[in-house]
C-alpha cells in the first residue's frame, strides 16, 4: 500500500536525488518498475481537518480512533482516543457497517490497534490510550453535529 507520505522519496528517487533519512515514507519507485520488492501491507492515516483522528488501513480492514473534545483547529493530536470504526473493506467496501462492538472481530480489532499504538510511538514518540466504544449504532458512521442556536 503507498501512503502520501511516500510520494516525497519517491520524487526524488526518481531524479536521482538521494532520499534523507529525516523523511518518513519510502520510494515506490520499486514498484513502478515491476521490481520484485518487499513492500508494507498497512498505512497510517492522520486526520486533523474536522476532527483530531488516527487511523490504520490495510488491504481488508480499516480501524479508525478519535478525540472529538479537542478542536483540530488548535492541536492535531491527542493522547487520549475513543474507538471509531471497524471496515471490512473486502465485503464492504462502501464503509456501511461498522463492526467495531462486534466480539467476532475483537482480535482483528486489538492487532490493529496495537499496530497504530505502535506506529504513533515510532513516529510521534507518544504512548496513546485508545479507549474502547461504549456505543455506536452497527451500519451507521457517526456524525456529530454542533448545537446550532436558531
């Protein structure tokens, strides 16, 4: 999977320009050229427009977490995240039903988790606190909407 922060080394891969170590991602250079190579199966998504979020995606699953009680406009990251959603992107591909309090998918659930915990401390040097979902309807994505005074 090629995640936007690829595009970068890949860029200068592509002009010969030696990549630097400070920048995350990596060249799919590689795999434009049809070059047999190891490649990662997951991606890690930020999501700091609407909401403060972390997400993993990999070719079957997406597992999404957030702070709602922190405004994205001040700050793009939280310590403490609740549960979002669970996708299983093979048979829904659309992201109607969200599977995330389902018990039969409670270990796709925690490897996934462990897997953004573990990426967060990599990248960002912080242990974040996912706290489970407590409620959320299954085949609805959540929406929040702000008080509006009439």
């Amino acid at each position: 999977m090629v995640s936007l922060i690829d595009f970068a080394p890949t860029l200068l891969d592509a002009a010969g320009i030696t990549v630097p170590n400070e920048l995350s991602g990596q060249s799919f250079l590689p795999l434009v050229n049809n070059k047999d190579t190891e490649w990662k199966n997951e991606v890690f998504i930020q999501i700091s427009e609407s909401q403060v979020g972390r997400a993993i995606r990999t070719k079957r699953w997406k597992y999404s977490v957030s702070n709602l009680s922190i405004d994205p406009v001040e700050h793009d990251k939280a310590s403490i995240y609740q549960e979002e959603f669970l996708y299983y992107l093979e048979a829904d591909p659309y992201e109607l039903t969200n599977l995330i309090e389902l018990k039969s998918h409670s270990k796709v659930k925690e490897h996934l988790r462990e897997s953004l915990v573990d990426y967060i401390l990599k990248v960002e040097g912080e242990t974040l606190v996912i706290q489970s979902v407590t409620e959320m309807e299954s085949g609805q994505r959540k929406v929040l909407f702000k008080e509006i005074d009439y």
